[in-house]
C-alpha cells in the first residue's frame, strides 16, 4: 500500500457538499480510486450529506470554511493565505458558488482545474453576462475548465477559455449495479469486460420485465433528484394528474426546500393518494429498481448523473429537453423528450409510456444499452484521473524550472 505522503492531494472547493450531481460523480470518482489521491473537501454553506457516499478507504477530509458571505474580497484574501499554507497538489472548484476561489488561484497562479455543471435557476434562459465577465477573469491564465455536456462545451465559448485549456468529459456510471437480477457474467474481471457483456443480457432483461408488468399491473412512475426550484418536480405533478392514469403511481426520492410546497401541490392536484415522497435515499440503485418510469422535468440541466444511473437500470424516460438529454437517451426514447414549457406534451409522454408495456420495454433495453457503450464509469474515471495527473505533473515541472 502507497505510504500517505506519497499520495498527492486535492483540494475540492464545493458551494454545497449536500448530496446532488456533482458530488455524487466525486464520490464515485474517489471510491474508484481508492488510496490513489487525497481528497480535501470544503463546503462554502457547511452542508455535508454527501460524505455518507464516500467508502471508507477513501482518504477525506472535511475543512473549514476560512470565509464569510458577502465578502468577496476578503474571502478571495482567506482563499489565497489557505492555498499557501496547505499547498495541495491541486485546487478543484466547482460551478459559479467557488468562483472567488477560482479567482484566487488565478490570482497566484495556483495549479487550478474549475468543474462546470450547468446553471442555476437565474440562469435556466440565457447566462448573466455579470457572471459572463466574472467567468472570463476567472477561468484566465493556466486554468484548466471541464464540462460534462456538449451544451457547456458551446457554453463555454462565452468565457474565453482556449480550446486547449478546456476539457469534455462526459459522466459515467456502473451500469451493473443498476441491474443485479441480471445474469452476472463470472468471467469479466474489469469494467470494461463486464459492461460490455450487457448487450447480450437484452433479451433477459425484456423477459424478467414483462413477467413483472404481468405481476405488477400498477406502473410504477418515479424521479430522484433534490427538490430544489430548478428540478421543478410541480411540472412533473403537473403532468403526472393531467396524464389522468388511476392505475399509475408516483415516486419522488430526494429532498430539499421545495418538499412542503410539492406535498401541497399533489394534495391540491388530487394525486396525493398515488404519490409518494421518500425523502433523501443514500444508494439510489434500490430505488430506481422500484419503477417502471422514469422522469426528469427540470427547467436545467446539463449531463444528469440520475438520468444515467435511470438508464443503467433500464427505465424508459419522460424528459424536458435542457441540456444533454436527448442526445444522452437512446435514439428510440428520444419522442418522449418534450419541450420544457409544453405540460400537455409531457403529459402526453407519459401516458404514452404508462400505456405501452412493451415499448417501456424496447426502451429500456435501447437505454441501457447506450449506457453500456458510451457512458461507463472506467471512461469517466480514467479520464478525470488523467487530468489530475496531467496538472500534478505541470506543476512539478514549474517547481523545478
């Protein structure tokens, strides 16, 4: 086993370490990872759930936060004297809630790789050219940007960021543990292998399902994400009682500040008797493995972890069409990808879907199947790793020049 001292070490700088998207591909990153690097983590608005994903093998640490908000002077002042002091290998910011910190290390020159997204609710239509500039300042010099989507990877254009400071990496899930009914295949002995043995577990997956929809009549619809305002999990209520489907369920896995107003909405709507709210759920592969549908009606997005972890359980999906949805999904769900504004059609969607046993499950062998060949984990980590070392490397080489 590496000695402690010769693993290198990362700061991570999140706005909240509550579980969503982003930390959830950080855990996943690191507990793949294992003993390999250090991880440092602080939270900006001292929330951290997400610390309950991380294996215990993993090296972590939680810091505090040397700032205060609404000083961003004084905060980008604290970012700097922590960098100097603790001289991690690398500082990892995430989206526009650590861009003081971002802004610090370009102010010192400090090795630097900054995570977009996506945007928040204020910025669901068009950037705030505020940040837009802020961005620009930030995001200067030696720093290396990575996008999970395509739409940011054109985003990102605004920002200035050179084409060779800017990475795509698109995220990745372990298909296999989203389907553990499926036959496991004894001779694959890495992601690779064992990934790639799904397309022959097709024709299983589409027989277990139908002898479950001939068991379980009641089709069971269902999303997972925080319940903030920019999920818009309303729309999805919407939708769900104008579908006007008796024999369909909802259920909401996650939790956050909109939770008392969507409790109300589905009373309001009539609904209530069919809808669940779970709450916060710490392995979401238990969960999906409860639903025949999945949706996703956010206002934005951009490479959705949840949607990915969806379609490796082999769900059919009803979507808002933001970010890199339709192109994620497989081509055959892509009609059930609707325009964000436009209920009726979503609603539509999912009647479509809770009416059609066997297209649910055309979809979900279609979905699943994408996964496998273009978003898995071993490409995602491998990818993040190497820039990691790719920046530890450069600045060893200015250390030493």
């Amino acid at each position: 086993m590496q000695r402690a001292v010769d693993r290198p070490t990362l700061l991570h700088v999140f706005s909240t370490f509550a579980v969503g998207g982003p930390q959830t591909r950080f855990a996943t990153i690191a507990n793949a990872l294992g003993i390999n690097w250090r991880h440092r983590v602080l939270s900006l608005d001292g929330r951290t759930q997400a610390v309950s994903l991380l294996h215990g093998d993993v090296d972590f640490e939680l810091i505090d936060n040397p700032g205060r908000k609404g000083q961003a002077l004084r905060n980008i002042a604290r970012a700097v004297a922590l960098l100097r002091r603790t001289r991690p290998a690398l500082l990892v910011t995430y989206n526009w809630g650590a861009i003081e910190w971002a802004l610090a290390a370009r102010l010192i020159g400090f090795p630097h790789l900054h995570v977009a997204d996506g945007f928040g609710p204020e910025e669901a239509d068009a950037q705030l050219q505020r940040r837009v500039q802020a961005r620009r300042i930030a995001l200067g010099g030696a720093t290396r940007v990575l996008v999970p989507s395509r739409t940011l990877l054109a985003a990102a254009s605004a920002w200035r960021v050179p084409r060779a400071r800017l990475r795509y990496v698109p995220n990745g899930v372990e298909v296999r543990r989203f389907a553990p009914w499926l036959p496991q295949d004894p001779e694959a002995s890495n992601y690779r292998d064992a990934e790639a043995s799904i397309y022959s577990d097709a024709s299983a997956y589409s027989d277990a399902s139908a002898l479950l929809d001939a068991a379980t009549p009641t089709v069971r619809v269902g999303t997972l994400c925080p319940l903030r305002a920019e999920k818009n999990v309303g729309r999805l209520l919407d939708a769900f009682a104008a579908a006007s489907r008796p024999g369909a369920t909802l259920s909401i896995w996650g939790d956050g500040p909109e939770r008392p107003a969507l409790e109300a909405r589905a009373r309001e709507l009539g609904i209530a008797g069919r809808t669940v709210f779970h709450g916060h759920v710490a392995d979401p592969a238990p969960a999906l493995a409860q639903l025949d549908l999945f949706a996703i009606t956010s206002d934005t997005e951009q490479m959705p972890m949840a949607l990915l972890e969806a379609m490796a359980a082999g769900l059919p999906v009803a979507a808002t069409d933001v970010g890199d949805i339709a192109a994620m999904l497989a081509d055959e769900n892509r009609p059930y990808v609707v325009d964000r504004h436009d209920t009726v059609a979503l609603a539509s969607a999912l009647a479509k879907l809770i009416d059609n046993g066997a297209l649910r499950r055309q979809l979900a062998v279609a979905n699943r199947a994408r996964v496998a060949r273009d978003f898995t984990l071993q490409k995602m980590v491998e990818s993040w790793e190497e820039i990691w070392r790719e920046l530890r490397l450069a600045r060893q080489q200015k250390a030493r020049a």
